[in-house]
C-alpha cells in the first residue's frame, strides 16, 4: 500500500477553488481542471518518497497487478482515476474504441508525428470509456437526442442555422439525419460562419428570458458554452445532445463512440487508462475532423446512467459495460466496525469525505478528504474505518 501524489492538470476549463479546497490547500487563482491517479505517461502520479506509480509497477507487474489483470491487460495499470472539476465547458468530444486507438497510433506513428505535436490526435493505442460519479451537482450533455426531440428544441427558432438543422431532421429523422447535421456543422467545409452560431444563440437567449424555451437545460448549455467559445459550431451541435444532471452520488457513463462535454461541477472519474480525445469543438486545440467523424456512433440513445448495486450497507458499485474498471464507493461512521471492501486487483482509493483509516495486510493508512493510496493485488484483502468516505477504483 503506497501513498500517492496525482498529477495536476492546469487546463484553462478547470475550476480555481474545487480540487484545492478537495485537498484542504489553498488556491492559487490558477485554474486546476483534473487530479489524476494512475500510471499513464501524460499525467504521472508518484509514489510519497518513491517513484513514478508506474515504475513501481513495471519493476513487478505480477504481484502488483496479479496474474489476471497481466493476462488480460499486459503489465499496466488499465485504468486512470481522475477528480474533475471543469468550471466551464470542456470540449465537445468523443473516444475511440480499440480498434480506432490501435488503427489511430499506427497512422500517425508511420506519419511520423510527434507525441508533443499539436497535430497529434491518438496520445496512445488504448480506448478510452469512462464514468463520472458526481461529488457536487454536476452538468453534462452526453449523447444524441432522438432526431424528432432534437428538431423540437429547434421548432420556434428562426435563424437560417436553425431552420437548415431543422429541415435536415424533419426529412430525414434517423440516425442518418443526425449525422448529417452534425457533419455539416463540425466539417470545415460547411461549418456555419461564427455569425450564424452568434445570431443562434441570440434566439436561444431570448426565448431562455422569455421562459419559452422547449429544454431549459440545453438552451442554457448553450448559452454557457457560447459565453465561452462565441461562434462555435460545437454551441449548435450540442443542441443535438441529452442534456444531463447529476445530483451527487449519481453517475454517467460515456462509452466509447459518444459525443459528449462536461459543463460544470467536480465529480470523480474513473476510465481506461487513455488520453485519446478527439474534439469537435469549443475548443482552441487540435480538432481533426475526419478522425474524429469516424469514430462518432449516431444511434440516439438517453445517457447511461449505472446505478449503485448495493453490496453492503456501507458499500454501493458502479459497474460499467467494460473490463476495464468498477467504481466502489464506501461510506463509514465511528459506530462501524472496521468495513471490509470487496475486490481483489489492484486498488486506488481516493478519500473523498472525512477521515478513514485503510488497512490491508500489510498495515495501515489514514487518509483525508483528497488523500489516495495504491493497494496492489497481493494486499488481498482491504478494510476501511472512521467517519467518511473513500472511492475505490479497481480492475473487475
């Protein structure tokens, strides 16, 4: 069992206060988007007085990671634990499955870009699903509405962008129509000019004052977004997404292939260990169109919102459809006993409330609010105690 220290993400979405006052330090004005846990190379967490997790891994994948997770997924860590804490809207997004990461690295190893290239989409050969669990309300549009719904939100506005969207649902309200809305907005080619988006968003804002507004969640999305990132195509395509809340406690799981962007909030993420995005918009990086077209699943369907299996009173999972990782989240009084915790890979757990002590076999941590610790396979078992709650990212 090993204390960590996550790397720290200063992208400019990231909020100034969220994850600092989650670590009990004080800010720096700066804003700080993600703290990440795990052992990818673009955000290196260290061991307290050791090194990087990773290297502690690789000097023995078998007994830390266990015969299993080594056969299943080579000698590394596959999953990443993040805290997130976007403060405004983060790009508008989507991951690759494996096939699209492998076929994507490839491509661009033989192109011969550099991983520190700007131009560069695939960061690794990894998919990338993930699931959020909400530690404060937290905002999310995910997915594609059902084309029918999309063309409502559309129906009162009467913009030249708005009526083309509209027309190309109504004549064709399939997956197909979706899809070519979308393409048209995000494509270099026919991306609407940013003073079609503006005058969108000018229509949107009126009938938000009005209280006429067919989705109150979407139009105010939009109107955030476009505060940001005024005359974004990506403002207008994520009219054709669900609009999601999350009270805390609640999660939303992104599979592979969903178009998606995170609003606001702090929340705990947990994910294959990738850092492939391929961007549609609101974003002033590198967005590659064609990569990011091909990987983008057009079914509409709501957002996937697992919820909690309760495994014992104290404990409650979050299981998603993927091998990858399961989300344990265990809350503890001082009139507890000591809480057994169920798993059997490799552990990160993060406190994310109060003060609890862990312990495994070979002794024991005590954590606060924002303190990790990795356990490796061969701490077999894991007992948590105290007064607050940890979450437990593990391999299933």
């Amino acid at each position: 069992m090993e204390r960590l220290d996550g790397a720290r993400q200063r992208y400019v979405w990231g909020s100034t206060t969220a994850i600092p006052e989650l670590l009990g330090i004080e800010p720096d004005s700066e804003p700080w988007a993600e703290l990440w846990l795990g052992a990818h190379e673009a955000g290196p967490t260290r061991v307290v007085g050791g090194p990087p997790l990773a290297e502690l891994i690789a000097a023995d994948p078998t007994r830390l990671l266990g015969e299993d997770v080594v056969r299943r997924f080579g000698p590394q860590l596959p999953f990443l634990l993040k805290v997130i804490a976007p403060e405004r809207a983060l790009s508008l997004q989507v991951h690759p499955d494996l096939e699209q990461a492998q076929a994507g690295w490839e491509r661009e190893n033989r192109e011969g870009i550099a991983m520190d290239s700007p131009r560069r989409s695939f960061k690794d050969a990894n998919h990338k699903p993930e699931m959020v669990l909400a530690l404060t309300r937290y905002e999310a549009v995910a997915g594609f509405r059902a084309p029918r719904r999309a063309a409502e939100v559309l129906a009162d506005l009467s913009s030249p962008l708005a009526r083309r969207m509209r027309r190309t649902l109504r004549l064709n309200p399939t997956r197909f129509g979706i899809r070519q809305v979308f393409s048209d907005l995000v494509s270099k080619a026919s991306r609407p000019e940013p003073a079609e988006v503006d005058e969108l968003v000018g229509e949107i804002s009126q009938r938000l004052e009005a209280g006429a507004s067919p989705s109150r969640r979407a139009d105010t999305n939009a109107v955030e977004m476009a505060s940001t990132f005024p005359g974004d195509p990506g403002v207008a395509a994520a009219l054709l997404l669900n609009p999601v809340t999350l009270q805390p406690g609640e999660a939303l799981f992104v599979p592979a292939g969903s178009v998606h962007a995170y609003v606001s909030g702090l929340g705990v993420e947990v994910m294959a260990s990738s850092d492939n995005v391929l961007r549609a918009g609101l974003t002033s990086k590198h967005v590659d169109v064609p990569a990011m077209l091909a990987c983008v699943d057009y079914v509409a369907a709501p957002p996937v919102r697992p919820a909690p299996e309760y495994l014992s009173r104290a404990t409650r999972a979050y299981y998603a459809p993927v091998d990858d990782f399961e989300l344990l989240v265990t809350t503890v009084v001082p009139s507890d006993s000591r809480t057994q915790v169920p798993g059997r890979g490799p552990r990160i757990v993060l406190a994310v409330e109060g003060t609890t002590t862990v312990t495994t076999p070979a002794g024991q941590e005590r954590l606060t609010r924002g303190q990790a610790v990795f356990v490796g396979a061969d701490e077999r078992t894991l007992a948590v105690e105290g007064a607050g709650t940890v979450v437990q990212a593990d391999v299933p």
